[in-house]
C-alpha cells in the first residue's frame, strides 16, 4: 500500500511528539508537608496512629490538610525537584507535565484531601448544592469520607430519619433537639461513605476518616451540641442557609457497598481502594494522567528507593514509575474525571 505524502508527514510529526516523552526522565512521586488545623473537638490521633510530630504538644488538631490549592492554604512540596513549591505553582506552571491533558477548566487544583481526627462530635451540617451555592455565598462541597480507625461504637450521623419533614426540624432547632432528626450509622474500618452537597452530616466522636472533597471550605452549622468553641462562646450557626441547603428528601442512608475496587465515582473525583499484596506495584490507571495515593495500611517503594509508610499522601505524576508494595498494603487511589 503506497502512503500519501500527507500520511507519512502525520506519521513523522508524531513521532516528533512522542520521542521527547519516551526518553524523558521518570518523574519520582511529590509529596507535600501538611496543614494542621486545631478544632475544638480534634485530637492527637495523628501522633499516635501515624508518628506524625504535631505543631503544639498541648492543642487538639482536628484536621489536616494534606493536598490544598486555596488562596490562604497550601501544600507545599517537602522534597525533590520540585522542594517548597506550592501545589498552586504545579498547577499553574507545570500542569501538562505532572498532571496530565485535559484540566484547563480549572484554575486551581479541584480537590482537597484531609484527614480528619474526631475525639468529640463535629457540628451537624451541611454543605450548600451546586444550584444555590452562589446565591447564599459559598462553594458547593460534594465529599467522600474512609474510615480509616473508630472507635467500637463510635457514630456517623448522615441524613434524616425517616419522617422527619421540614416543619419538626425547625421545631427541633428551636428546642435543642436536632440530634433526634439526624440518623446515626455505626461503622467499621475501611468502610466508606458517599457525602453529596446537600445531605445533612455530622461525624461523631472516635474517629479518623479521609476525606476527599470538592475544593471548597464552605459549612454550614445547623447545630453543635449546645457547647462552647476554644474561645469560650459558642460558635456560629447558619440556620437559614443550612435550611435552605438540606435535602429534606434524604432519609437514613448507609455506608456504601464497593463495586469491585470503586469505593465513589462522581463528576469531581472517583476513589479506588487498592488491595496490595507484597511485591505487587501501583500504577496510575492511565500513563498520560496524574494520581494521588493514599496509604491507609502498608509501605510502599518508589523507583527511586523513596519509602511512604501508613498515613502517607502521593502525587504519581503522568509517566511516573509505579510504587512497590514493601508488604501487604490498602491504598486509596484518587483521581479526577475529564
């Protein structure tokens, strides 16, 4: 078959764009130092659990930051190529390169990820949808909790109980009572739960869950158990917003079951819990696209030799080598939809 002069010019032109790739060096794994957050029902679960050496000896920390683009938060890479720049500079400056093809839409990183240690109840809340973010002020939240560790007993609370109308809520906000709308979920570790915007929450005490979320850090407090903040008062609510955003539709819903690997796929991110025996590696699912790990139990290996123990977080850039499971791991595998 003879090829015309058009078709072997394509050809030429892209082997052009593909030998600059094929022999360009591996990318080593980016990982970034976190942003811890004092919370007055926080802890220092991330000391004993993960070795973690938190900022002050005698404050609860009840968040960390762990991947961030916000105007007043964020990630800062801890080692390599890319030491003390921001996860903003990567985005802005060298989104092809480590990211991939595809994210033009998004000014900032799209996603944040925290790890959350709940020694006392969190507020109950929620987060403004997509359809009323704007007119109320914030930024829609859609989110994803892992139980990473609980404690025997410990409560989620997650949307309504069933019968709960509009009219008892208001009544019980005014009396005090909210916690008896809201309905409870006993898990267990390695569970995990889907979070839209909308859907009324609240995680109770004895537990570390990741979270990963739209990037957003708009809540709404509807109700926080009648008790002072670190200041001594109590802290804020937002009733109108909170009534306007609950989906008063939402009633007692519960952990979510796996489909094979996916633990949650939505139009912000899609989260794969990958089982790892010793030896086996870990790859991005796509070679031209970025992922983010997390190391819920186990050790993993880079190529380069570097080692990322329990309660690690990784950014595997496009073409990045896989990771080597050191010995038998859980990890949680991130990554976004075009």
């Amino acid at each position: 078959m003879q090829l015309s002069a058009g078709s072997i010019a394509a050809f030429l032109w892209n082997c052009q764009e593909q030998v600059p790739r094929l022999f360009a060096p591996v990318m080593e794994p980016i990982t970034f130092r976190p942003l811890y957050m004092e919370r007055v029902w926080g802890g220092r679960e991330l000391e004993r659990i993960y070795g973690r050496s938190l900022p002050d000896r005698t404050k609860p920390f009840g968040e960390s930051w762990e991947i961030v683009d916000r105007e007043g938060e964020q990630s800062i890479v801890d080692d390599g190529t890319y030491h003390d720049s921001t996860l903003h500079d990567l985005w802005t400056n060298h989104r092809e390169e480590i990211f991939g093809e595809g994210f033009l839409n998004h000014p900032r990183f799209p996603i944040l990820i925290k790890v959350l240690d709940a020694r006392d109840d969190l507020s109950i809340q929620v987060h403004p949808p997509v359809h009323l973010a704007e007119v109320l002020g914030g930024e829609p939240k859609t989110e994803m909790w892992f139980i990473a560790d609980c404690n025997p007993g410990a409560k989620l609370y997650v949307g309504l109980k069933n019968g709960v109308t509009r009219d008892v809520f208001e009544k019980a906000i005014i009396d005090g009572s909210v916690e008896n709308c809201v309905h409870a979920i006993t898990p267990t570790p390695g569970q995990s739960i889907f979070i839209p915007s909308g859907r009324l929450h609240a995680i109770g005490a004895g537990f570390l869950i990741h979270e990963i979320q739209q990037n957003s850090d708009t809540t709404y407090r509807v109700f926080d158990w009648n008790r002072l903040g670190l200041d001594g008062n109590p802290r804020e609510l937002h009733i109108a917003e909170s009534l306007a955003s609950i989906d008063f539709r939402d009633f007692e819903p519960t952990m979510d079951a796996p489909l094979g690997d996916n633990l949650a796929s939505c139009e912000y991110f899609k989260i794969d819990r990958k089982l790892l025996e010793m030896g086996q590696s870990l790859a991005n699912p796509r070679d031209d696209q970025f992922s983010i790990l997390s190391v819920v139990e186990g050790q993993l290996e880079s190529d380069g030799g570097r080692r990322f123990e329990k309660g690690r977080f990784i950014l595997l850039p496009r073409d990045g080598a896989p990771l080597v499971a050191l010995e038998d791991s859980t990890v949680l595998q991130v990554t976004l939809p075009l």
